[in-house]
C-alpha cells in the first residue's frame, strides 16, 4: 500500500507535517534540489535534522547524494553545474513510534571511526479487531453482537530509508554501508556487523617547480656551420640565450586534499600541502605572470640565462659572466650577442672572445674583439689583442708584446712594454718601446717609444737601452689648401680684368658729344627735372629711337659688369672660407714634455687626415714611420736633457712669384 505524503503546506499544515525549504522542489516524479539556490552556507543538516525528529523520513533516499550535499557540494556543482536540479528521493513519508521501536541501538567507537549494529530477528505488534456474531435471524443473516481486538506479535523487517533515519537520530550521519544493509535484511543475517565507516582524509600534492622551455641548459657539442662542418673551436650554446617573454619555470599548483569524515559527520583534515613562492626564484631581469591559471617565471628582456646556486634564483641579464676561463676545453672561442661579458678566468692563447662590454678579470693571452662596446682588463694582457671598434680599452694590469686599438675611443694603461696601441686618445702610465698613434697622448713616462699624434704631453721622456723616444707630431698638409687660395685669387684677378675692359667700352661711348647730350636729357626726364609737352613728346620718341642701339650696348656692358662683380664676390666669399679652414688645420697641435731625461727627438711629420692616415698602413710600415728621424727643417726639439712647451703656428699663405 502506497505511503501517504507527510509533506505539507502553508495553508493547511497538519500536525506532523513538515514544509518544504525553497531549494527544496516537489515534482510528480520526487524531491529534487534547486543547486542554484542551495544554502551553501549551512542549513541544510539542520533541515535533515528537524525532518527526522519531527517523526518523518525518505522514500527511496538517493544516499550518496544526501552525503554529496552535506560534505562535498563542490563534487556536485562541477558533474551537474550550478543552474541543475538533482533528484533527491521519492517523497518524505511519516516514520512511526512502532517502525521507530524496531531499530536497536548502535554502537560507535571511541574515535567515531565505525559504527556497528547488532541484525536480529524484529517483531511488531499487529491489533486486529474481529466481530462477534449472535444467532442468525429468520433471514439467515446473523447480527453482530460485539467486536473483540486481537493482538499478535507478527515478523517484521528492517527498511533501509528507516535505518539511515533512525542511525541520523542516533548520532550516525556518515558512512552508511547502503548497500550491505540492504543485503543483509534481504537475507535475514544476525549478528553485529559495521554499517557505517569514516572515510579518511585524500592526501594533496605539494606544489613543483618544473621547466617550461627547453632552453635551460647549455650545450657543449662543437658548433655546426653553414657548410655542414662541426666548427671544434666554438660550442653549439655555451651561454643559454633566452628571448623576452619566454617562459622560464612554471609553477606546479599544489593540490588541495580531500576531507574525510568521521561517522558522525564530524570533519577530519587532510594535512595542508606545502607550497612555494616563485619571487625569491625571480631574479633580475625576469616577472612573474599568472597565464591560463598557472604561474610563470617570465623572462623581461632579451639576454642570458644564469642560475645562482647560492640563492637559487634565475636571472636574465644583459650580461654574461662566466668563471671557468675561455680554452678550448671550458668553452672555446667565443661569438657573444650579450650587452656584457664577465670572465672571472684565464683566456687561453689563441683563443677569440668577441662581443660587446667585456670585463676580464684574469690574465688575457688571446685576443679580445669589441663590437662597439669597452674592453676592460683588470690583470695582464700578453702576446694578444684587444680591439674595440668604436668603444674604449682598459688595461689595469701589464700589458706586453700586444695589439691595443680604440681607434674611435680612449685607450687608458698603467703599464706597456713592446705593445703596439691605437686610440682617439691614450692615456698611459708607463710606456716602454711602444708604438702609439692617437690624436691626444697622456703618457707620465715614455721610454724608447715612437709616438705620432695631435696633442702629445708627456712628463718624463727618456731612451731605452739605447732606443731614443722619437715623437712625430702630426702637422695639417697646407699645400692643397694653399693652392686653392691661389687659384681663387688668380680667378678673383681675372674677374677685375673684365670689369675694367667693360669700364673702358662704356667710357668710349658716353664720350660721344650727342649720346652726351642724350643721356643728361634722359636722365633729366627720369628724375622729373624736365617736363615734356605734347609737342616735345613727338621729338622725344623720334630721338629715342634713334639712340635705342646706345641704350642696348650700354645695358648690355652694365649687365656684364655687374656679373663679374657677382662672382668677385662669390670667390672671396670662397677664399675667407679657405683661409678659416687653413686657420683652424693647426689648431690643438701641440707637445709639452715636462722633463727629457734620455735620448728625445721631436718633429714634424705632414698628415692631412691625422692619425686616420695610420690605419690603412701595415703594422710594419707604420713602426718604421714612427722610428724615422726625417729633415733637419723638421725637427722641433732634439736633446737628452731640458723641456718642451711647442705650439704649432700656422705659416702664412706664400704668394706665387
């Protein structure tokens, strides 16, 4: 017999009846639950509680998600999402004092990790009432006299919607073994058995650190070039590059665990996993971003990679600094696109390094190229080189028997011996049998050195072993300047001839007495001093026409003139500009020594593009210029002892004879 509803309503709510919560929805086919209004917050253990103490129950309790919606409401939203309504049970029905009176109690352990029942034949009070008939009467139908009630005790069985009821009542609100149960009263079992189990916490993961490119590690086979052939003095990726906005390192979110629960509905804890912070991870040069909910290690420039193991943090820097030394066992010859190279260790001889700042802070026996940045060398430079198109050398330490050039920069040294140095300017402490060619010089002590520049001064010159100091300075080429000045004034001088022949035609026709008397007339008329009548205006046509041929010649010869005198003007113009040129050629050469202590020549040597004359020589072509004693005329100072304070003066220009 079916069950009448014990759900009532508003209206007419019956004693016993329970009403329905809003998220609570009664359909024909049973009570589903509106997710979209749930009360996430509490409330509804507290409606489970009060429906079973009110003497009500489920039919056909969906108990897994009863548990769902009490202890893991998450699990329901993501399989059904928040806008479902999900079938609870059939309806709720009355639980009566005597089905109450067949579930014993329950036994649950000291930790409410389990709860046993003890199964054993029930039995329930059945009150049937039976009519006691008197004799039939004469129609044969016999009259009730009374009505006895009779009381049996019937079996009965365990209902499983009742069990999970009555174990909520009794402190079980967790754990149910449904299944079992149903199994057990299905075949009459005895005996105490568990019907409820906690279920213990789900560990979470810590979170991880993993890589997310591939470019991470260096790679130390032998280079490949365009040919196919494997380069064995240069590594394939010796300095890990990394683009910007590369990704570096991603973070593995930790994963929470999943609580458990005791069978009282009591919560247990999974342990927190650990977790970690990225930002101590993030050096310079790099950010760190959230992408497609997962967090990165973002590079945030074009640069190098370097790992500190110290601090164990990842960095991406303009700047590579390395400390194993450049050979060709640690990392062969190097081609750096970096901004800054730092060499902690040797440079092994024969060995190239090229790139851009560069920082050597041990001894350097290969040779060092910079493309537009300094070359800085903090210990000794032997038997190498050191270049830097378009930025500057420091040498802190020795440098002997080696190439320096700064050609458009500053080269700056405290010791050199034997060296062969370049540089816009050069400044050095002590000198010894060098070559040196710049545009300035700063040397404190120059021995036995050949010396070519614009600006020479010098503290202390002297000879070395028996090699004297031979200094050229570099004296501006006034010859083609002087023959462009002579030129000018040649086509200034030819220029006045013609005004004066053009003078010379226009004296000889004025001279004539009528084209005299003519020109005084027009003149009058023009400036207004002579009025003309109507009757002289006639006369006045006929005399123009007849000296329109005058009038023509003499604008003619004026007009020549004048062009002559237009370019007068032009070439003197020309000429101030050549002799301001030739003016400024001399300017800033000069040499000061303060004191000769050895063997010291000056002289002058004539260059018309300065020290940029040098670097289309050989090396051997320019150590024998630099060594040449030239002219007598040439030489400014000449002595082993005394000083010097030399101004280069521009001669005057030397007119033709």
């Amino acid at each position: 017999m079916a069950q009448e509803s014990n759900i009532g309503n508003l209206a007419d709510l019956k004693e016993g009846e329970i009403l329905l919560p809003e998220y609570l929805l009664r359909r024909d086919d049973g009570i589903f639950v509106k997710l979209s209004h749930f009360p996430v917050g509490g409330g509804f253990a507290q409606f489970i509680d009060r429906l079973f103490s009110t003497g009500s129950r489920f039919l056909n309790l969906d108990y897994q998600v009863l548990l769902d919606l009490l202890y893991d409401y998450d699990a329901i939203l993501d399989a059904h999402g928040i806008e479902s309504k999900i079938r609870l049970a059939e309806d709720i029905v009355p639980f009566s004092s005597k089905r109450k009176s067949l579930y014993k109690a329950v036994k649950i352990d000291s930790a409410s990790e389990r709860a046993e029942y003890f199964f054993e034949p029930v039995t329930m009070e059945v009150v049937t009432e039976e009519h006691v008939y008197g004799e039939p009467d004469d129609d044969g139908v016999a009259p009730i006299l009374d009505t006895t009630r009779k009381v049996e005790m019937l079996p009965a069985k365990l209902d499983r919607d009742e069990f999970i009821a009555d174990m909520w009542l009794k402190g079980v609100r967790f754990g149910v073994q449904v299944e079992m149960l149903v199994d057990v009263v299905a075949r009459g079992e005895m005996g105490r058995m568990t019907v409820a189990l906690q279920q213990d916490a789900t560990a979470g993961c810590d979170a991880e650190v993993e890589e997310a490119c591939s470019e991470l590690h260096r790679d130390n086979s032998p280079k490949i070039l365009l040919n196919g052939k494997a380069d064995l003095r240069q590594f394939q990726n010796r300095f890990p590059q990394i683009e910007k906005d590369a990704k570096l390192l991603k973070k593995r979110m930790r994963v929470l665990g999943k609580p458990g629960f005791k069978v009282n509905g009591q919560i247990i804890e999974p342990d927190i996993p650990k977790d970690l912070d990225l930002l101590p991870l993030a050096g310079v040069g790099t950010r760190i971003e959230v992408q497609d909910g997962n967090e990165y290690i973002l590079s945030n420039r074009d640069g190098f990679l370097s790992i500190d193991m110290h601090t164990n943090s990842i960095s991406v820097t303009e700047k590579i600094e390395n400390k194993g030394g450049i050979s060709i066992k640690t990392t062969g010859d190097l081609s750096l696109s970096g901004n800054e190279f730092i060499e902690h260790g040797e440079v092994q001889e024969g060995r190239s390094v090229e790139g851009k700042n560069m920082t050597f802070r041990s001894a350097v026996y290969g040779n060092i190229v910079s493309q537009g940045g300094f070359i800085l060398l903090e210990s000794n430079l032997s038997n190498a080189s050191a270049k830097s198109l378009g930025g500057d050398v420091t040498t802190n330490g020795r440098a002997f028997n080696s190439t320096i050039e700064a050609w458009e920069g500053v080269v700056t040294m405290k010791y050199a011996e034997s060296c062969l140095i370049f540089g816009e300017a050069v400044a050095i402490e002590r000198a010894v049998n060098c070559e040196i060619v710049a545009s300035k010089i700063e040397i404190e002590q120059a021995e036995g050195c050949g010396i070519a520049g614009k600006s020479v001064q010098i503290k202390v010159s002297d000879s070395c072993r028996g090699k004297q100091t031979v200094i050229s300075m570099l004296l501006p080429d006034l010859s083609a300047l002087d023959a462009q000045v002579a030129q000018v004034n040649t086509a200034i001088e030819n220029c006045q001839k013609i005004i004066a022949a053009k003078d010379q035609g226009i004296a000889l026709i004025v001279a004539d007495v009528e084209v005299a008397k003519y020109l005084a007339l027009a003149k009058s008329i023009r400036e207004g001093t002579v009025k003309l009548t109507d009757a002289h205006k006639d006369n006045w046509q006929k005399m123009t026409s007849k000296f329109a041929k005058v009038d023509n010649a003499l604008a003619k010869l004026a007009a020549e003139k004048q062009e002559q005198l237009n370019r007068i003007a032009a070439f003197e113009k020309e000429n101030a500009h050549l002799l301001d040129m030739r003016g400024k050629s001399g300017t800033g050469v000069h040499c000061e020594i303060k004191k000769v202590s050895g063997d010291t020549m000056v002289r002058g040597l004539q260059a018309n593009h300065g020290v940029s004359e040098f670097q289309k020589s050989k090396v051997s072509e320019i150590k024998i210029k630099l060594r040449e004693q030239g002219s007598m005329s040439d030489r400014i100072f000449s002595g082993a002892r005394g000083n010097l304070d030399w101004n280069y003066a521009v001669p005057d220009v030397v007119k033709p004879t």
